[in-house]
C-alpha cells in the first residue's frame, strides 16, 4: 500500500491509497469511506444488488468479533474472506469489533483482549488473533488493542494501561507477523490509543508510529461518552503526531457534520456503519450535499426535503416517540411515520438510486407498516448509495477549495 497525498488544505488531506489488493493493481481516493459488512456481507443486500450502487468503496470492512468462531471453516478453505463470501475483487479491512455493537467493559487484561460475537465472548491472545489473521487473509488489519469504552470516560490509570498493554500486543503481533505466521501481503494498521488523556493519546500516537505498521485507527471515540471539543482536539492533536505518509482511519464517526470536522483534522478513511443504522430505524438520509451554486448540477432539491423530524419529538400528535427516533438525526426522515403514506414523490427527488427511481415514499411507508423485509432492501441501497456520493462531494469539493461551502451547507442541515 502507497499514500499519495495530492493536497492539504487547513489540514484535510486528499489523497489516493494505490498498490491495494493482492496484485497491488487496485487504489482508492480519501477522504473515503469503507464498506460496512456483517460477517462479510451489506446488510440486506445481495452482492448483485450491492453492484448497482454508484460510489461503492473498494475497501470493505469486516469484523473479528463476527467471524472469529468461523476460524477453523476459514482455514479448511484456505482461500480467504474475499472468496468466501462472493467478493473477491473488494479489499477487506479487518476491524477487532462490530462499531454498532456495544461491547461490555471489564474483560480485557495483560494478556487478552475479549471481542463478542454470535457466540457470546472470546478471549484473544496475540497468538489467537495472529492464526486467525491468518485464515480470514484480510488486506488489512487493525492490530490487537485494550480499547475499552467506558461510559463517563477512562481515569488516567486506566487510560495509561489501555496505551501500554496496546504496545505491548503491537510488538507481539509484529513480531508474529515477522515469523510468518500471517500473510506478509497483510498489513497491520495499529490502533491509537488512551482515552480521554491527552498525553496517553499522544503516547500512543508517537510510540505507535515508530512501529512499522501501514496505518493508523483512531479508537475510541465512537459513541456520545467523550465530549465533542474535548474529542476534537484530541483528534487534531493525534493526527499532528502521524507522519503525513499512512492513511488515518477512524472508528465509530459516521454522521455527516462529525465525518467533516474530522478531515479537516486529518482523518482519511471512516466506516459506513451509519446508513446501516438509518436504515434500521426505517429512515432515509435526505440531507442535500451539494455545494455548487449552479442549480442544474443540484443532486438535490433543498425544497423537496421536508423538515427532518427532530430527536426526541413525535412528528404526529398522536404518536408517542419511540426508542429509534429518539436516536434519529437531523440528517434523516422516519418512512414510519403517517405523513408519508400518501406521498408518492421518491425518498429525494433527483437521487438516482434504484429505490428512487422506482418507488415513493408511500411505497415504503406501506413496507415499514407491513413489516415487509423488502423496506430494509430498498432504504439500505438508497441509504448507501447518498452516503457514498457524500464523500464523492467532499473530495470534490476539497479538488475546488470549496470544502467550508459544503460544511456550512451540512452545519445548516444539523440544527
């Protein structure tokens, strides 16, 4: 894997991975974003389906805690994830835990990091996690890491102890590595580490990059635990430490406003988890990403977008909030809710998507009510396909030095 870095702008970095895949044949633009996958797979999706999709990442993402109890089918194949499950043209980047699940706290030690699957919890030693490595021969790997979240933040112990047993799992898995126990063609991505600490983040940043990994994962700001300036300028300090040459990822940041506060801090590849929850909450993303002042490049029409509902408010007097739309952003639209059975306009109007294309909103409404699985096929491609061309308008954006007018368009959406 290559980094070329064609420009920095106020720190947003736009750039292009090349030499990916095994015939180092394959590359990719950032800022970008990964396929998410549940045991190798798009949620709802098939991979005929998925093709159809403008955009589509050529990194897909995959999981160690859903896949680590397949260890021995995998290596009785020998083949790989990317031919096990019907994508073999795709790059795969192994993460250690499912960034919509929340995991339970208290489990790891000097010695073991546990990760939960279907199964319930497995403890992984650097020798586990290496063997595994092995069977799934993912492109890339984030390395084995103690980064627990814990609601109301780490204390400076515990933080300090997340940074050192994290060293100390990067050196043993490197060393593993070496010995040839995992693929060479792999590459170990290591994870930053620390908490809310500023100076155990930046420990682990620098004593991390003095290792000969590919890349870096900022971990552990996923969720609501970490106050967002607080989380910011740690992310901007840790980034300011990454030498400029290997990609930045980040785990557990997906909504649009929060995806672009992180670039212009440096952040390059980010998860696409987030349509995943839209979807399963029986949303649509309908936020406009179109910064151009001409209004027949528009891919969207700003008066076509009703006024998301807000978090925590029913949209009908009738109907009491539930948990789902609490957890709703100012970046969607529910399909459950009454207003949309009679609307026969598309999800957004100009979106060329197959679900607009070929369905209204009241279509999908009738789905959701009749809890048909068709409504999770038909908002999962859209979801997609308007979170792919959004990173499409970011990088464009960052080629026209128009990137505040694009923020400014998002900040002005999430209010």
């Amino acid at each position: 894997m290559k980094l070329n870095l064609l420009k920095v702008v106020n720190g947003c970095r736009l750039g292009k991975l090349t030499n990916l895949g095994r015939n180092k044949d394959k590359s990719m633009e950032f800022p970008g974003c990964m396929l998410y996958t549940r045991t190798g797979s798009a949620p709802h999706l098939t991979y005929d389906i998925l093709q159809t999709i403008e955009d589509l990442p050529l990194v897909a993402q995959i999981t160690l805690s859903t896949l680590a109890e397949y260890q021995e089918v995998l290596e009785d194949y020998k083949q790989g994830i990317g031919k096990f499950v019907g994508m073999p043209d795709s790059v795969f980047y192994c993460s250690l835990q499912d960034p919509v699940t929340t995991c339970p706290t208290g489990f790891n030690t000097n010695k073991t990091v546990s990760v939960w699957g279907g199964g319930g919890r497995l403890e992984m030693t650097p020798l586990k996690f290496i063997s595994i490595q092995h069977a799934l021969q993912a492109d890339w790997f984030q390395c084995l890491s103690d980064g627990e979240v814990v609601p109301g933040g780490n204390s400076r112990k515990r933080a300090k102890k997340s940074v050192d047993r994290s060293l100390v799992f990067l050196d043993e898995c490197l060393r593993l590595q070496e010995a040839s126990l995992v693929p060479k063609k792999s590459v170990m991505i290591g994870a930053i580490e620390g908490g809310e600490v500023p100076e155990e983040r930046l420990r682990s940043a620098r004593e991390t990059a003095t290792r000969p990994v590919g890349g870096f994962v900022l971990n552990g700001f996923q969720g609501d635990v970490m106050d967002k300036n607080n989380r910011l300028k740690l992310i901007a300090a840790v980034t300011g430490e990454l030498p400029e040459d290997k990609p930045r990822l980040i785990h557990g940041v997906g909504k649009p406003d929060e995806v672009l506060e992180c670039v212009e801090r440096g952040v390059d590849l980010f998860e696409s988890c987030f349509p995943y929850q839209v979807t399963e909450r029986g949303c649509a993303l309908s936020f406009n990403y179109n910064y151009q002042l001409n209004p027949e490049t528009a891919v969207l029409d700003p008066s076509e977008i009703p006024e998301p509902e807000k978090n925590g408010e029913s949209p009908d007097d009738n109907e009491e909030p539930d948990q789902d739309r609490l957890q709703m952003t100012a970046f969607e639209i529910s399909l459950s809710t009454k207003r949309y059975q009679d609307d026969f306009r598309p999800l957004i109007q100009g979106c060329h998507c197959y679900s607009c294309r070929n369905h209204t909103r009241a279509y999908i409404h009738h789905l959701l009510t009749s809890n048909e699985l068709l409504a999770e096929i038909l908002l999962m491609i859209h979801n997609f396909q308007h979170y792919f061309g959004f990173f499409h308008a970011i990088r464009q954006a960052l080629k026209d030095s128009q990137l505040p007018q694009l923020k400014d368009l998002i900040n002005k959406q999430s209010l």
